[in-house]
C-alpha cells in the first residue's frame, strides 16, 4: 500500500499545495468559463443565464475541486479528510434546521452594523474600493434575483443556495478547518482562522462580520456534529432562507437594501428574542452532541 502523498510533507508545504490547487482551480475555471462566454454568449453580456454558468463553475473550480484533490493527497480517499463520508446526526439536523429561522435575523441586524462602520479618512479610498466593489455585487445579484417568478426562485435556490453551500463548506469547512486543527493543535483557534478567511475571501467588505459570524457557527456545527453535511445543511438553510425573504420582499415593493431597522415593527425585541434562541439552540446542539458521543 502506497502512503497518502502527504505524510512526508510538512504543514506549510500542505498548505502551499492547497494554494496551489485553488490558483490552478481558478485559473482553469475561470478559462472556461471566459471561453463559453466569448463563444456562446458573444452579445448577451451578463445575463442571468451566463452568471449562472459562472457562478456554477467557477466555485466548483475553485472550492469543490481544490477540496477533493487535498484530500486524496493526505489520506487517498475523496471523501475521507473532509469528513463528508460520515453522515450527519438526525436529531442536530432537526435543531439545525429551526435554528436556520433564528439565526437570519441575528446575522442581517449584524449586516446593518457592518454597514455602517466608517473608515479613518487616511484609508478612504479603501473604502471607495471596498464601497465598489459591494456594488458589484449588488448588481450580479440584482441581475439574478430581479424580476424572478417562482421557476426562476427554485432555480436560484439550487444555484445560489444549495451548490455554493456544497463546494464551500467542502474548502472551508472540510479542509481548512480540519487542516488548522492538526497545525495548531486547536479548534477553537482553527474555527476562528477559517472563519476569517472564509468571511474575507468573498471580497464583500461590508458583510464582513455576519459571514464571519456565520463562518464560526459553522464551524462548531462540523465540530459538534462530526460531519461535513451539517453545515453544508446549515450553510444551505441560511441561503435558501434569505433568498425566500428577499422574493417575498420583491413582491410586496420593499426594498431591503435601504430600509432602517426603526422601520420594522419590533424590529429589536424580535433580534434580542432570536439571540436568546440563538443561545439556547446552540447550547441543545453542544448538549446533543455531547449525549451523542457517549
């Protein structure tokens, strides 16, 4: 039997190797993508149906790919390293899946905050960048979920749900995490790192600390549930969710780019309330998982 290729290799040689299969990832990917554009959407620009493509197969390029080929190198197997052959515990879904309800409006109150937070005038124009790039982002998700009807909501939820939950957590989740855990000897420090870099990569400056936020629950859930699919199905719901709310604001004219929490009826003491089940849904998953394990 032939030893996994990294057993030899030390922890910066392994991480260097990661970003190596990420920039190659994105580099093919990307190639792709450009080159059906240029072939078969010459005039159509960035309509819904080439940003979809790209979207698709570019975090399938970047994360998906990357995370299987580490695996294979530190233990031959796919599915082995990231934990994604363990299924995940019924009854932590189950507290998972209402915990998703709460959790949205603690992370997009969290959103409003960031939003609001102003830099000093010597890094203005780190702000102006930052500032345009979160407008472009608004505008490829405008392109995506404007003007949708229920097919075109159902199409997004796989695209902009359920694949990106898939082939980020299997990067972020089921390698780093566990790659830092080995190097630092830590989770906790392991769960904060790869929240970080999970939160910074998305290059959305002004959602930065409710991914990071959302990062580090995730991160227990994979410690908690001992299984990638937990917070693929966490990751998922938090997804699938605000893209119902944003339809369901879409077809009632509200926009929630612009509205102030003192606009929201018992805006506050519905976040506080979230927070308290917030707490107490994540204190049943530790508890669970304890009784779980014994």
């Amino acid at each position: 039997m032939f030893s996994p290729f990294f057993t030899s290799k030390s922890y910066w040689q392994q991480l260097l190797y990661l970003l190596l299969f990420v920039v190659a990832g994105v580099t093919v990917f990307s190639s792709i993508t450009a080159l059906l554009g240029i072939t078969c959407f010459p005039s159509a620009g960035n309509s819904r149906e080439y940003l979809y493509i790209v979207l698709t197969v570019n975090a399938f390029g970047t994360f998906f790919v990357p995370a299987l080929l580490f695996s294979y190198c530190a233990s031959r197997k796919w599915f082995s390293y990231n934990t994604a052959d363990k299924i995940a515990p019924p009854k932590l879904v189950g507290i998972v899946l209402l915990l998703s309800l709460f959790f949205l409006p603690v992370v997009s109150y969290l959103g409003y905050v960031n939003e609001h937070i102003t830099l000093p005038a010597f890094l203005q124009k780190l702000e102006l960048w930052m500032q345009e790039m979160e407008e472009a982002s608004k505008g490829v998700l405008q392109t995506l979920t404007g003007n949708s009807n229920i097919p075109i909501l159902l199409l997004n939820i796989v695209i902009m749900a359920l694949l990106p939950a898939l082939f980020e957590e299997f990067l972020f989740r089921g390698t780093l995490q566990p790659f830092f855990t080995k190097w630092f000897k830590n989770k906790h420090i392991a769960i904060i790192v790869t929240a970080f870099i999970f939160s910074a990569i998305h290059f959305q400056f002004y959602g930065f600390l409710p991914r990071f936020l959302l990062g580090i629950y995730l991160g227990y859930l994979l410690i908690w549930g001992k299984s990638l699919w937990l917070p693929i199905i966490a990751h998922f719901m938090h997804n699938a969710v605000s893209l119902i709310l944003d339809y369901g604001a879409q077809r009632r004219d509200i926009d929630l780019d612009n509205i102030e929490p003192n606009q929201i009826p018992e805006f506050y003491p519905v976040v506080i309330f979230c927070v308290l089940c917030v707490g107490v849904g994540g204190y049943l998953l530790w508890k669970t998982s304890k009784l779980l394990s014994e």
